[in-house]
C-alpha cells in the first residue's frame, strides 16, 4: 500500500468509485467538471490522499484496486 491522491466519488453517502490523479491541482479541476454534470442531491466528490494498492494495466498505467 502506498499514499496516493485520490478522486472519490460518493453515491448517497457511499464511496463507490475512486480514481488516482497525478496531484491535488488536476484532482481538483476533474472533481469541479465531475460536479457540474452530476446530480449534486445524490453525487458528492473528494480529492484526498488515501492508502492504495495499486494495479498496473497493460499499457503500464496504474489504477487503484484497493483502498483503506
């Protein structure tokens, strides 16, 4: 498990789905465009630093297949 920065996305109050970003700047700005195409009564997003195991696809990139 490493430190990653994280965008989180809450359905009704669940994390259903996080994505790692490259920094906090860029989490930011996809967390801003996510929100305005989202129902914001159901849809919650977050940029924080999480501890993740990470997976590497077959074209090297990594994603997040855990997080605590």
């Amino acid at each position: 498990m490493i430190e990653v920065v994280a965008l989180l996305m809450f359905l009704n109050g669940e994390l259903t789905e996080y994505r790692k970003q490259p920094d906090f700047g860029v989490c930011l700005e996809r967390a801003r465009v996510a929100r305005r195409t989202s129902n914001p009564d159901t849809v919650q997003y977050q940029c924080a630093k999480v501890m993740a195991e990470l997976t590497e696809d077959k074209q090297h990139i990594l994603t997040i297949k855990k997080v605590d």
